[in-house]
C-alpha cells in the first residue's frame, strides 16, 4: 500500500523534466544501443511491469553482482592483491625475514609477477600478514588510508575511480525498480565494506565476500572482534551459489559476472524457475581498459564463454557495448 | 526525498481515525504501561525524530532478535529439536540399528529428558540423521510439512500460533519507524526461513542462525545444493556478535535476547557509540507459558540476568509487562 502511493507520488511530481523522468527515458547512457542493452532493459520492464506474464514480486528481485572485473578493474593484479602489497612494504622494517621469504621477497623487489606466481598459498601468507592479527576496526581504517590515497601504478587513478559507469548505471536503474542489489565477490568482504557503500550505493548488509574467522572477546571491559589468521569461506566458484543460498536464502533473478570464478553463480541463477537473467562482462577494450579472458590468471574467462551460448547468459563486450568506462 | 514524501503523504491520507495513527496511538497494545514499554517507546522516538539528538539515519538502524524463547516459545524443548524427534520417529523403520543407539533409542521410546541428557553429542547426532544429506529443497519442505501440521506437546496449538503477540507488535512498530528487523538465533537458518517470513514478516535475506555445510553440484546438469553431515556455524554466544559483523556488518543499536546465549549479543550491541538499547525477556509466568531460567538447559538464563543491572539492559518480565502472551 505504501509503496504504491509512492510509485504514483513519482509520477505525479516527475513530470517529463524531473530528473527520474530524464533517468527512465535513457537509464543507460554509457551503454550502447546494442542488443545487450536492450536486452537488459527489456528483462527489467518485463520484471517488474504490474500487468506483465513475467512480473516479479519485489521481495524477490535479488540481483548479484560480481566485484572484480564486473564493477571496477582488475589488472594487472586484483586491487585487493595491491592493497597487501603496500601493506608489506610499509610494514617491511618490522619483518627482516621478509627479505628471503616468498611472497614478500618478490613484493620488496617489485616484482608483482613473483608474487602472482607464488600461487594461492603465496596470496594466502600475504593475506594473513596483511588483513589479520588486529581488530576489525583497525583493519577497517588501514584499508580506509589506503583508498582514498593509493594510485593505480597504470592510470594513476585513486581506485574508486576505476570502477565502471556503466554499472553504476546498471545498479541505479534496478534499484529504481526496486531490485535489491548484492555485491557477491571473492574480494574481502570487509575489505569492500569500508568503500563500497559510499562507491555503489549498496548497503554493508549487502556485501558478501570471503572472509576470514574472527574471535569476539573483551578487552579491559571493552568488547572486541579480532580478525584470525585463519580462512573462514573463499566466496569464489562454488562457493557463490553457496553463500547466496547461506546469506541471501532466496535464488537471485540477476546475476553479472565476468569469469570463470563466476561460473556457478550464473549457472545457479539462470536455472531458478521463472524470469532470470544472467549476464558475463567480456574484457575486450585493450585501449579503453584491458583485454583479456582465457590467457590471464586475474579475471581467467574461459569456461564461461564456452558456456554462455548454451546456457543463454548475455555476454557484454565492453569495447562495443560501452561508449565509457570510467566516470568523467 | 522520496522517503520524506512518502512520510508526508502518510500524514495526509492518515486522519486520526485511520489504522495508521491508531497504530501509532497505542503502539503497544499487549504490553502493560510499565516501565519497560515506556523505555522502548521512548528510545525509538528518540532515535527515528528527525530533530533529535540521538537521532539515528535509517540506514544504521538495525535491529536484532534471538528467535527461541524471544520471538517464540522453547518448552519443553527447542522445537526444531521437536522437529527432529518427529523425524527420527517417522524415519525409524529404515534404520533398525537406531533402537539402541543414543540418542535415537531415547526417543524411540519417547523419552525427551534422555534426548536432553546426551548433550551436545546427541543433539548432533539427532541433527545430522535429519537434516543433512538432502537438497536444500527437500529439507524446506519437509519443514514445511512439519510447521503446517504438527501441534506442541502441551498447548496442542501449532508451533507458529506459539509466538508471542507483544513481540510481532513490537517487531511491527520497529518496521514501522524503520527499523531492518532481523532474527540472530542458534536455531538454523534454513529451519526459520520456511515460516520466519509469514509470520513475524522477516525477509530470508534478514534470518541468521546456525547453518551445515553445504555443497552445489551438477546433478543431470541441473545445479542443487545439498546439505552436507557437518557443521558450518553455531550461531550462539560469541557467535552471535561474529555472525553480526561477518553478515551484517555493522552493529546493531537494538538487541533482544532471553538467555546466556544471547549476553554476547546484547553486550556487543550496547558497547557501540551513540544510543543503542539492549533487552532481555524474562520467563516468569507459569501460568500463562513457562517460568524458568537459571536452573533450565533450554533457555538457560543465569550469567546475563546477574549482568543485566550493570550493562543497563533493560529486562523486560512476561508476568509483569505482557497482557498477552501468545496470539488470539
């Protein structure tokens, strides 16, 4: 009842001058008008028209996006993987081991590659050096120094200047049909926390990452959450589709994703019953951002592509469906 | 902007006479004007007033709610152990061997004190043998099955009319000021997302508990998630404040719990900054439920009750504050 004497509210007031009249006539103007983004548009209209054979009630409309690679760049390394290492070079005097061990030797010499080839159980010692054995708050302010400050070694770009406007775009128009929209990434979650909000407009509650086990307990008093050197879930793979149904508890109508990593929570959102719609973000503007798929271990594409014929997921080339990357 | 329309156009349509203002007159009608209805009321005007100074944005508002003994009854025994004991009874005739294993043996012969008495050990058992290694669908179903039909050992009433009509009120009035109401319980997510929606109005998306591991495969090309014969998560104790941080994000400004298993949750919640309002229910009343707390293993209240002065947890008495316990 409320939400319809909203709706007509709106449509009251926003004659064809408002800006959300302005918004509805062109929702996507980063986008081309391809068949990707009528698509996208259509499934939304179809979605949640009242009248429409394939409306969606709106307690339902859960969309999921993918982070990295979906919403901001990846390369040459996931920012994330970024952060860490300029946490061991501000930490490096404290830890002269670091000079000989893998990964961090390869960090202090500045080879990235080196530490890429360390493999997972190289990022992992990385991770626990660099995210874990302090407070939850603690972590949350490094990480907060960190982003309004790093650059991009390649753009020189603050990061939160490198995600994609066309999804900024993508994300405000669902949320003004009442999708609710999830990050569900295999970033940290509260790595994402303490900039995502503010970035895309999606609430902490909404971000569902890998994370790390913690440990509640009182100091002087004082109750506190430590962060253990210890994985707790690796939101990547399978493990989407699981936290989805674990956190979420309901199959998402729109899932957006741009690799391998993305596979099953595609797969797992297009065969709910019902409207579905799953999309796959394919890197392939080499001047504009990067293009890659099944050559880069970051963003590995490969499965998926195979797939996305089949499996009727809509693939978006960036090069030819987006007119901008980065906002202005 | 929106938000602000919305509230005024519930002003204007909203003469005194409508369910609206009613509601608001009296939001609270089964509880007894005495002190701890005053102190709830007071606290959410207080924090949902625009002009005042502990007012607090509707993004941070976020409030928790233990699920047994708090939003629901518990006696004689938690009733997703009462599902399970009618499962172990329904499934018996394939499994022989159970006759004379613990716990299964005791409930075969409708022993409960038995079930109680194996302990934790038990309880797992009694949980694995009835809610693992299955999909996700089937487990809902079966649960569905159970909550439409079943009738509580003592009252015959189904277990869903055994809620308590003072806290959908108040669960009502915080949505209505709000609030994101969400359930943190040691039950399992998966359990309350069955029938949690209906009837206290909670979102899947907003259901905590404890959870199993769970797999996502192929089967016949299709994707399923089953349930796996391990434990993923006991959301109880210093859980609950590590399951708030690691799914929610941030802390809550109102907590409410009944048992040492909530005094983590309630301590966390009350340590942030700014107001924050942290509630304990009381079981006094035998007559009308169950009086009980530090000499019962269900809802066992003894370490939080001694705190509660301290902390300035506001403890609310059944007995002495509710003129309803359960829905008429």
């Amino acid at each position: 009842m409320l939400r319809m004497m909203t709706f007509s509210i709106l449509i009251l007031v926003g004659g064809m001058g408002s800006p959300a009249a302005l918004a509805e006539a062109n929702p996507l103007p980063s986008w081309n008008p391809t068949l990707a983004k009528q698509q996208i548009i259509q499934f939304v209209q179809q979605t949640t028209a009242q009248d429409s054979p394939q409306f969606v009630p709106v307690a339902e409309r859960i969309a999921v996006f993918d982070n990295d690679g979906t919403l901001w760049a990846e390369q040459p390394a996931y920012f994330q993987l970024l952060y860490a290492v300029d946490q061991v070079k501000a930490l490096a005097e404290l830890h002269p081991e670091w000079k000989t061990q893998a990964p961090f030797a390869s960090i202090l010499k500045g080879d990235i590659e080196g530490v890429k080839q360390s493999g997972m159980e190289g990022v992992m010692k990385l991770v626990m050096a660099t995210h874990a054995n302090m407070t939850t708050e603690q972590f949350s302010r490094s990480v907060e120094r960190w982003i309004t400050t790093a650059r991009h070694p390649g753009t020189g770009k603050l990061y939160t200047q490198m995600v994609y406007q066309p999804m900024l775009e993508l994300l405000n128009y669902l949320r003004r049909h009442e999708y609710k929209t999830y990050i569900v990434s295999g970033g940290g979650s509260e790595f994402m926390r303490v900039w995502v909000p503010q970035v895309y407009g999606i609430p902490a509650e909404q971000i569902i990452g890998s994370t790390i086990k913690t440990e509640y307990k009182l100091r002087e008093g004082e109750p506190e959450i430590v962060r253990l050197p210890e994985i707790d879930f690796i939101d990547d793979k399978e493990g989407k589709p699981v936290n989805i149904h674990k956190i979420i508890g309901r199959r998402p109508v729109i899932a957006f994703g741009n690799s391998d990593g993305d596979l099953a929570m595609l797969q797992w959102t297009k065969a709910g019953t019902g409207p579905r719609m799953s999309l796959l973000l394919h890197h392939t503007d080499a001047e504009r951002e990067w293009a890659y798929d099944k050559d880069s271990s970051i963003g590995h594409l490969e499965k998926a592509l195979q797939l996305a014929d089949k499996e009727q997921w809509i693939v978006v080339d960036m090069k030819q469906d987006w007119n901008q990357v980065y906002p202005r």
